[in-house]
C-alpha cells in the first residue's frame, strides 16, 4: 500500500522548496504531519553543481528537513512543457500520494520555469480528480484524487501572502536545508572555478533571511513563510485569528 501523504510539495528544481516554505515542512514534521517533495527537474541547467551533486544535496536536504519521501520526475529543466506526458506524470504522483493539501511555487517569478511550472502542477491537480482519466501505477489502475487545497509559496518576487505561517523555531533547521545545497549557494568551504550567480552571492542569503523576517513582522513573529491561496480560506469563528 502506498505511503499517504498529509502534504505533498512540488516545484521544479531542487532547493526551490527549501528556499519557499522549508520552515513550514520542518514545522509541520515536527507535529507529526507525513510530508513529501516531488521536484521536477535536477536542475542540471544551474551554471554551479552537476545534477549528481544536486541529487546528493536533495537527499541531504531531505533527511534535515524530516522528509517520508523524496522523488525527482526528471523534467527537462528549462525545457519541460505543459503537456500531456509531463501532466500524467504529476497526476500518477498525486493520486499515489494522495495529499490533501498540494504546495507549489509561486504563480510568477523571475525565473520562467517557476510560473510554468506552477500551473502544469494546478492543472495536473485537477485533472487527478476526474474520474475518466485512467492512470496506473506498478501495473494497478490507480483512484482518483484532487487535493482538497493548494497553496503556493513565494518565491523571488515580492507578491503578497494569503497567510503566514510563524517558523522561527524552525528558521535555523530552514536555513541548514538551504545550506545543504553547498554548490549553490554561498559557502566559502566549496572550491570551485565556477561563475558567481544571482543565488550564489552572499547578499541573496541575506535578502532570504530579510525575507522571512519580514513576513514574520506581518504576523508578529520573528520569521516567517508566507503562503498564497487561490481560493477563499473557510474561518469557523474569527475568534481562531486572534
């Protein structure tokens, strides 16, 4: 029987999530929530790193965030469309899973794989619910399944959130997943004659740490994620906001 996931994450490169809502994924293992990423590519396109060494990061990454799974659909980075294959291969994934709440990125961002990524992951999520279109896994006809929410964290733009997720007990457990990828990002330990990029100077990790504590003054906290929702959040009593 396959794994049930409380919440499944995907984006399209290895350390998107990280960078997005690792708090949140740290946060919601601790109280025992069952978590998973799915990354599109291995990011083979970075001008740092190799997709081997981005695997390798991954799975470091994972074990620091508390992970139960893992996986890589190995999309063309830079290159993927939105097609039939690449939709199926993300229906397949979520109806194995069965998340009730699906987490993408941001629903437009400097780089252009992260808004078409976005919307062939909603897409694909949709389309998972319907009931004829057949899809199989292991030779097994697989159920049907639509997230019941889907939520995306912001990237690089500053685009404003939904809600915010209070992570500062979990910000030094969020930056040690994002250091895991030493090839990319700041680190004075990794030797290497590779160009400096937008990600890899020092300044981007201070503009992340501005980030979260920016969000994290939204709500009164010291940092936090901020999260987009496409649709409406239901509020039994207005009296739970305080």
């Amino acid at each position: 029987m396959d794994l049930k996931l409380d919440v499944l994450v995907m984006a399209p490169h290895p350390d998107d999530v990280e960078l997005g809502c690792g708090g949140t994924i740290a946060k919601m293992v601790a109280e025992g929530k069952k978590l998973g990423v799915i990354d599109l590519t291995r990011g083979e396109l970075g001008s740092r790193g190799s997709a081997e060494i981005r695997d390798r990061e991954a799975a470091d990454a994972a074990e620091i965030l508390g992970l139960s799974i893992r996986e890589n659909l190995s999309f063309r980075d830079g290159f993927f469309t939105h097609d039939d294959e690449h939709k199926l291969a993300i229906i397949r994934k979520i109806r194995k899973y069965k998340p009730e709440i699906l987490i993408a990125g941001a629903p437009e961002d400097r780089h252009p794989d992260h808004g078409r990524a976005t919307k062939l992951i909603r897409d694909a999520a949709f389309l998972s619910g319907l009931l004829k279109i057949q899809t199989e896994e292991d030779g097994m006809i697989q159920e049907h399944w639509r997230p019941k929410r889907i939520f995306h964290f912001i990237q690089d733009y500053n685009l404003t959130p939904s809600f915010v997720v209070d992570i500062s007990e979990y910000w030094d457990q969020k930056k040690a997943s994002i250091l895991a990828y030493s090839s990319q990002f700041f680190n004075p330990d990794y030797e290497s004659d590779e160009p400096e990029t937008y990600i890899s100077n020092k300044g981007f990790f201070q503009f992340l740490e501005a980030r979260a504590r920016n969000m994290g003054h939204l709500v009164g906290a010291e940092y936090g994620e901020g999260f987009i929702s496409e649709t409406p959040l239901l509020v039994q009593d207005p009296m739970d906001l305080i």
